[in-house]
C-alpha cells in the first residue's frame, strides 16, 4: 500500500501541537524533577512539563486506508476548542454509526494525530463500516481530572447538537453520512476510562435533560480501560513485565499521581470505579458494554473485576480476552503476536458495532 510522505510535522488541535513543541524544549531553571517516565513525560517542582515527542504525529492526510476519507475540525466546546480527527469510510447511499473515541496516554499524554491512532482508527472505520470522531481533551497534570471526563462530556453533547444542524457548512458532508440514532462510545487506556465515565454520567441524567438520548448511544467499547486502587491485584503484583511493555506498575502510579486531584488516592472514583465512593453499580443503566482485555496487561485482573462487577449491577458486558500480547498492542504493535490479535479485536469491535 502506498503512503503520503509527510513533508512536515502537523498535529491536529492547535493547542496540543503548541504544548508538544514548547514543552519539549530543553528545560532552565525549573528546580527538580517532581514525576517523569522516562522518554514520554517531565513534571518540574515549578510546575513546568515537559513532552517528549515519544509517537510520531500525521497529518489526515495520510493514507493509512484508501477507502477512508479523514480530516480534521476544532469542537468548539471550551475557550480553547478541542481538536479531533473525523473518519468516514466510503460507503455510498449507507448512513453509518458514529463511533466517539478518545485516546490513551495516562491522561497526560496523546493526541488524535498521533501515527499509531491514525492507523488503527481508519483501519476500524473501513473494517467495522463506522464513522469516527476521535477527539483531543485537556492533559493532566496541568488539567488534572475530571478535566478529561468534563471534556467527554462536553464532545458528546457537541455531537447532539450536529444531529439538528441545518445550516450549510464544512462538516455537512460528515453529518450526512452519520446515523445519530446509532452512537457507540469508545476508548483505549484512559480513553477507555474517559467512554466509562461519559457513559455513567449520562446514564445519570433525567431523560427530560439528557445529552444524548438514552435510545441513541447504543454501546461502549473499553479497551484496555486504565483504571486503579490502592489495593493490588494479582496482576499487577506479579506480572513479569518485558520490555515491549508499555505500562509497568510504576508507570501506572505515576500516571495517577499527575492526574488525579492533589491528595487524592487510587480508590478515588475518578480512578477505580469500584470503589465504595462510586455511584451504586445497581444505579447504573449502561448501555452494552464490550471490554477487551490484553493477557500479559498488568491491568487484565483489574478489567475482570470490573467486568464481572458490571454483570453483578445487572448491565450487559462482553468480554474478550486477547493472549499473547500486553497493554496497546492494537496501537504500538509492540508483540509477536500484535497483528494477528488486532484483525480479532477489529473483528470484535465490528460485531459488537454491527450489533447494535
């Protein structure tokens, strides 16, 4: 398959390509190192970050499927606007499900343009027969949580307001080929975090003031969901971690130390939903659930538990367990084995889509 070469380094969201070019720069006169991992992220005493350019951006441009148109739009849900990355597929005469996704990176580093997204969510849009909105939000630490999951909240409420619109403009192309009646939201990692808390908080509005009808979202897809507690699981214990991996349990304490609120511990409900201070499972009424679960995850004993607590609340879970590889295999390739389980997981999400 032939490919665009890049003539120049882009990034969608014009806020996210700014923050990765100056925080990048070496740093003077910050004091010392607060967190980092190593290569992805420096958080200084003062306060500064630093991101180091750890994925390649691309432009929409970029072919990754032929038969997938991509561009990219600024959501107009804050001051700063978010920027997001749409994906159609070529189907003519069909109206398509709308998939919301949002990406991983501990909620303090990714962006929609990033190569290995790009790649992966053409590829589900031509695979599944889905349109895709894949959508930047506000990073921790300097927007810690629920800074991410406001922004969830806010994209799908972006959304609604695109089934009603009428005027002509640069997106009514995108809004033709969508079915508003069939949205699934959908994540990796944090983004996976990130669909799980829109999910309950719109299950938790009245219907009379709902952002989205109840009727409309009609899935979500959690893959890998990165969520925590102060108690360990065998997984996380014990799990021998290669260097292919790229969530280790120091890097997941980490990631909760900049993005959760200053104090707070993992048992927070922002970062373990299982936690007694989360809403009442048997209050909640999701919509269909399918969580996919890498075996060599640190976080595979956590994402069982949380599925077999969803089943316990009376909501529908599929589960789907992927040996052989570890956390982002779909999107770093980073196993033997990541090929052949990314065309099962495509296939799975595709179902689950077409399902629904």
């Amino acid at each position: 398959m032939r490919r665009r070469r890049r003539s120049k380094r882009r990034m969608i969201g014009a806020r996210h390509l700014r923050d990765m070019e100056v925080n990048s720069q070496p740093s003077k006169d910050h004091g010392p190192v607060a967190e980092e991992i190593q290569g992805i992220i420096k958080v200084y005493q003062d306060g500064h970050v630093e991101r180091l350019p750890a994925v390649v951006d691309v432009p929409c441009t970029w072919i990754s499927q032929p038969d997938v148109t991509s561009k990219d739009v600024v959501l107009v849900v804050n001051p700063s606007g978010l920027g997001a990355r749409i994906y159609v597929p070529k189907r003519p005469g069909q109206k398509l499900p709308l998939l919301v996704y949002f990406h991983g990176g501990g909620f303090c580093v990714g962006s929609a343009a990033w190569g290995c997204y790009h790649e992966f969510l053409a590829r589900l849009a031509s695979h599944a027969a889905c349109a895709v909105l894949s959508t930047d939000y506000r990073l921790a630490p300097e927007n810690r949580l629920p800074a991410a999951y406001e922004d969830g909240l806010a994209v799908v409420r972006w959304v609604r307001q695109q089934e009603g619109h009428r005027t002509p403009d640069e997106l009514g192309w995108w809004r033709a080929h969508c079915d508003f009646a069939r949205v699934l939201l959908g994540g990796d990692s944090a983004g996976a975090a990130i669909a799980y808390n829109v999910a309950v908080q719109l299950s938790a509005m009245p219907e009379s003031t709902a952002v989205l009808k109840p009727a409309c979202l009609r899935g979500v897809i959690l893959i890998q969901p990165f969520f925590g507690g102060v108690s360990r699981t065998p997984s996380e214990r014990y799990s021998a971690q290669s260097s292919r991996s790229t969530l280790s349990l120091t890097t997941s304490d980490c990631y909760w130390r900049m993005a959760l609120p200053p104090g707070a511990d993992r048992d927070h409900p922002w970062c373990n939903p299982l936690t007694k201070a989360a809403l009442e499972l048997e209050d909640l009424r999701l919509p269909p659930l399918l969580v996919c679960i890498s075996e060599q995850d640190i976080l595979k004993d956590r994402n069982r538990e949380f599925c077999k607590a969803m089943r316990r609340g009376g909501n529908s879970v599929e589960e789907a367990t992927y040996a052989g590889v570890g956390h982002a295999f779909q999107v770093l390739h980073n196993y033997p084995m990541a090929h052949t389980r990314t065309i099962e997981l495509l296939t799975r999400i595709t179902a689950f889509i077409n399902n629904r």
